[in-house]
C-alpha cells in the first residue's frame, strides 16, 4: 500500500506539472500597425488597400486569422477580403497581410470606423486581440469635370475659300476620376452665322488633374465678314484672327 500510494502522488504531481506546461506554451498576438494605401476612397470606383501587422508574442509557433471590418457613418458593418486572412509566425515573430474593400457606389460618404480581430481560428469566434482606429479613412463620391486651360490658333488671318485654320484647344480634367470629355468648337461671323469647327466632337481621355489637347480644323469657303468669334461651352471669347478677300 505504501508503495502504491508514492506511485499515485507521483502521477499527480506529473500530471499537475504537464497541465502547467501546455497552460504557458500557447501562442498569442498583439497588433503592431495598420496602414492603408489612401486617406481616400471613390465609392463605386476605387479599391482601398489595408496592411495588418501582427506580432506572435506567445512562446510556440502559431497561425493567426485576421478579419478586418469598416463602417460607415450610418452604422452599417462591411467586410475587407479576404474575410479571414490567415499568417504563421514564430514566437517573437512579426508578420503582415494585405486586405482590400471596394466601397459600392451606394455606400454613403463620409470618414469610416476600422475595426479588426485577430482569430484563434478560420472559423471560432475565440480570439487573441482586436484594434480599433475612427476615422481611419473617408468615402467620396466622383465628380468629373474640365476647365479650358487655352486655346491657340496657326494663324490670325484666314483667307477665305483658300486656307484652313487650325485651333488647338488645351483643357484639364479637374475632377477625381478618370474621364472621357468631347468637346464642340464653333465660329460666329459678325452676322450671327455659326459654323463647325471639325471634328464637330473631338475627345479626349484624360486621369485626374492632367492637361490634356484637342485639334480642330474648318474651312471657309463662302463668307463676307471679316470678325469671328471662338466659342467652347459657356467660355467666349474675342479672337484675333481675320477672314480675308
């Protein structure tokens, strides 16, 4: 009986010992930094990008399961891609991935809460930490829109049924997406006589803020007086070229 029972205390005693053991040898996570690729987002045309880092403060080697969620300013939850984003790192260890979101054109404007956890596993809801930041980025809407930058002209005098007159209108896209612009040019003799320049809608494709240039050639052929206007949308102005005998 009493070797029996030195034999029990030592099972114990061991298994007390083990259970400690697996108690401390356990991964474990804290969130080092998060970063996004803009501060701002085109709803319905832009895709933002986050970057999550972790380190695996825990003494064995781990996987660890990011999900990333932003809302909106009326409260509604979206979901960045993938939903779980997985990472094995060594104890010490740190280690990143990279989640996108493509806001829909009917997510409204304004700054977005981030909000994200980092999951002991691809499908529990158990987790090691979280991280929150408001105001993390900001929805827009697009806006497309031009302003006329110049317009030049090859000569300043025009002699009619002989020559051709070429205008180089130059015009800046100063909206925030990626544009498609047609553009209409027309002369106005003195007596109110409009003419087309050609072609009667030239277009050009121009990204955010560059400068872009659209060529218009006519021909007179048949005209008696002498001053013209230039005239591009709602912009007029008095040009310094004549029409000659």
């Amino acid at each position: 009986m009493k070797t029996f029972f030195k034999f029990g205390l030592l099972i114990l005693f061991f298994g007390v010992i083990q259970g400690n053991m697996n108690a401390y040898s356990q991964p474990n996570a804290t969130v080092t930094s998060v970063t996004f690729d803009k501060t701002q987002v085109i709803r319905g045309v832009e895709m933002i990008y986050a970057a999550v880092y972790i380190r695996n403060t825990g003494n064995v080697r781990g996987t660890f399961y990011i999900t990333v969620s932003p809302q909106d300013i009326n409260g509604t939850w979206y979901d960045f891609t993938p939903t779980r984003a997985s990472i094995t790192l060594d104890p010490g260890a740190t280690g990143g991935v990279q989640v996108t979101w493509s806001p829909s054109s009917s997510v409204p404007t304004g700054a977005c809460y981030f909000y994200l956890k980092v999951y002991k596993s691809s499908t529990g809801s158990d987790y090691y930490t979280d991280y929150e930041r408001s105001s993390a980025f900001t929805i827009i809407a697009e806006t497309r829109n031009a302003i006329v930058t110049s317009v030049t002209f090859d000569k300043t005098q025009v002699i009619r049924g002989v020559e051709t007159i070429y205008a180089a209108v130059y015009i800046r896209n100063t909206g925030n997406v990626r544009g498609t612009f047609y553009i209409t040019a027309s002369p106005q003799d003195i007596n109110g006589t409009w003419y087309d320049f050609t072609p009667t809608r030239a277009s050009i494709t121009l990204d955010p803020c560059n400068w872009g240039c659209s060529s218009y050639v006519v021909s007179f052929f048949q005209c008696s007086n002498w001053s013209l206007l230039f005239l591009f949308e709602s912009l007029q102005k008095q040009y310094g070229f004549r029409l000659l005998y």
